[in-house]
C-alpha cells in the first residue's frame, strides 16, 4: 500500500510533518522498532498462557481474553510503520475516548490532530504543533503504554498489602517503608522498573507478571487512567491553543491539567461500562504518573545526570495539589479525591524513600555501571 493510499486525506500538513520526524527517528542508532522475534508478552501465545496459569487464571479466562484481543480491529491507518505491535491501535482506543469526551465538552480542534508512536525509549508524551496551519500531532513514545502497566501493576500490589493502613491509617513514614521491606520480592518489582527505565529507557529488565484475576478489573482501570491523563494533558493543549513561544508555559502546563481532569471524569466507566473508575474521576491516575515519574526522573538524574524538571513545567506537587483541590466546593466530591489522591502520594513516597535508600547504598554506582554497558 503506497503512502497516498495509507493516509487520509485530512490533516495532510500534520501528516507529512510526522512522516519527516518518524523517518528521522527510525534512522536513529536506538531506534524502537518492533522485533517480532523477542516480546514476551504478544510475541508467543504459550509464554503469556503459562504466565497467566502461574498467575491463577483458568484456560476458560485466558481463552476469553484471547478472544477479546483477536476481535479488535487493526488500525486503519499506519503512522508509525514497524514499531511495537498493537501499539497504535491502543493508542487510537485511548485518543478515540479522549476525542468523543472532547466533542461532549464542545471542543472540535481534535479533529485537527493527528497520532504517531515515537520510536523512541523512555516514557513521553508530546505535542508537536505544525507551523502556519491549526494542525498538530499527539505522539507517545514507544513504551509509555507498557510504563503505565507496570507502575499501575506495582501502585496496585502495594495498595493491596494494607488497604486500610495507606488509606486510613495516620501517616507515618517508618511504618510505611516497613510495610513495604516485608514484601521484599514487590519492592525489588518497583526498583527493577525504574532500574529498567533508567538504563535502557525500556521494560526489558523488569519482570512480566501478569495480574490475577483477581487483581485485573483494578488493574485496568489504574493503567487505562494513567493513559487517559497522558493522552488527554497533550489535547488539551491543542484544545487550549497552546501554541505561542513567549506564552507562560507554566500556567499553561495547569490549564492542560485542568482540562485533561474533565476529561477524565467523562471517562470515569472507562474501561468497563458496569463500574467506575474512580482512578480517572478523582485525577488519582494523574497523580500516580506524576509521582512515578518523578522518582523516574530522579533516578535518572543521579545514573546519567539529567531528568530535572524543566523550567517550563510547574513543580510536581503544585501539579498535583490543583489537581487534588479542584473541587473544593463540592465537598462530597472533595472528600473522594483527597482519599485517592492521598493515598497515591503516600504509597509513592514510601516507594521514593526506598528508592533513595536503595540509590545512595551504592545503587547509583551499579546503575551507571549497566547504564555504560547497555550504551556500548
């Protein structure tokens, strides 16, 4: 199929702009291209089953679940030729939601936007505006969709350890490190992720290990949230018009916010119509990207000296303190986002602490040392 054939028609501006960045950056040395002779978790149906035996499903549940991923349509139309498989038909599942919730709220400029995958590692979402047009581009780094599931994986086994003590319980930071240290093998998932991350941008080195059935209704609705906000946080800068240089972008960074938050709500029976996901209603998913991002970032700051916060971009915690307050006046509503979102702090402050911990104990020393052989 030639290229004519392979796009619409529509936003051919933004379409031939994200042709030239996505050819650039496959030329690239480290380039994330899909090797379909290595993913443990699509590449062979007899290593995700036995993963899934392990993690207690029945043949009856994996071959439903099966089927649910056999019936999806493939995308329709290719952006990002040769990157992860099924990464841009999840990314339109996500931008579809995100663009009919935009549409209620009388917004129409995300007709004027076109999708790619980065073939990029790290964890990322972007907005590219295309000069002299009303056009741009959402693009999502290759292995943002897999970050989100193993942080909503690990955010969730943690919870799950003592619901009532991160929820309820006053808060008290020794107790919540122990309570952690007693499950050494989850707090070895959570280093292994942003091990992962920090030396070669991908999930290779983290563990697969897939949610029980028990866990899955709640797993996904943390991981779908988290990609809700991230995709969401990108159109709405479109939406809003955010195109100027010498704009404040910090102030637009929470305007985007903001929208991205209403967003959420009318996603809140997303992914399953039968239960709501307080996740993206109480913007507690947004919160969870930030703070696992942060400490990404740390990480990332102390094995190869960057990751600080850029200067266009508020603090974290004022980030997420507008989040947590921005329904002060319904006080019913307040209640629920200040007990989801408290929570999501408290857990990934108890993550930070051991994380900095673990880094000052000689980890950043073995981590540079990866990170050295990983580059060679």
């Amino acid at each position: 199929m030639d290229k004519e054939q392979a796009l619409p028609r529509a936003n051919e501006a933004a379409h031939d702009l994200w042709s030239q960045i996505f050819e650039r950056a496959i030329a690239g040395p480290n380039a994330a291209l899909h090797d379909p002779t290595y993913d443990e978790e699509h590449g062979s149906a007899a290593i995700l089953a036995k993963a899934l035996r392990d993690a207690g499903w029945s043949e009856d549940q994996i071959n439903a679940r099966a089927a649910v991923i056999a019936s999806r349509e493939p995308a329709s139309h290719t952006t990002s030729p040769g990157v992860g498989q099924g990464l841009e038909q999840q990314l339109r599942e996500i931008a579809d939601r995100v663009r009919s919730a935009m549409s209620a709220m009388g917004y129409s400029s995300h007709e004027m936007v076109v999708l790619g995958i980065d073939p990029k590692v790290g964890v990322s979402a972007y907005l590219t505006n295309v000069i002299m047009t009303d056009e741009g581009i959402v693009s999502v780094s290759s292995f943002l969709f897999r970050w989100c599931g193993l942080i909503a994986r690990a955010y969730l086994r943690t919870l799950l350890l003592d619901v009532h003590h991160w929820s309820e319980a006053p808060p008290n930071a020794d107790k919540d490190k122990t309570i952690l240290l007693n499950r050494p093998d989850l707090a070895f998932y959570w280093f292994r992720i942003f091990v992962s991350f920090t030396t070669i941008g991908t999930h290779v080195l983290a563990p697969f290990r897939p949610s029980t059935p028990f866990e899955v209704v709640h797993f996904e609705q943390v991981a779908w949230a988290m990609e809700f906000y991230a995709v969401s946080h990108e159109y709405a800068h479109h939406a809003l018009g955010h195109r100027s240089s010498f704009a404040n972008h910090k102030d637009q960074e929470f305007e985007a916010d903001a929208l991205a938050m209403k967003v959420c709500e009318r996603l809140e029976f997303e992914p399953f119509s039968f239960a709501s996901n307080p996740y993206a209603r109480t913007g507690a998913a947004a919160t969870l990207t930030l703070r696992a991002l942060t400490i990404l970032r740390g990480f990332e700051h102390r094995v190869i000296g960057s990751g600080a916060e850029r200067d266009t971009h508020p603090l974290v915690a004022e980030r997420i303190s507008r989040i947590v307050n921005r329904h002060v006046l319904n006080p019913n509503q307040f209640k629920m986002d200040r007990n989801f979102n408290d929570t999501v702090v408290r857990i990934m402050d108890a993550v930070e602490a051991l994380s900095i911990e673990f880094l000052e104990r000689g980890g950043t020393d073995l981590l540079k040392k990866m990170k050295e052989r990983t580059s060679v």
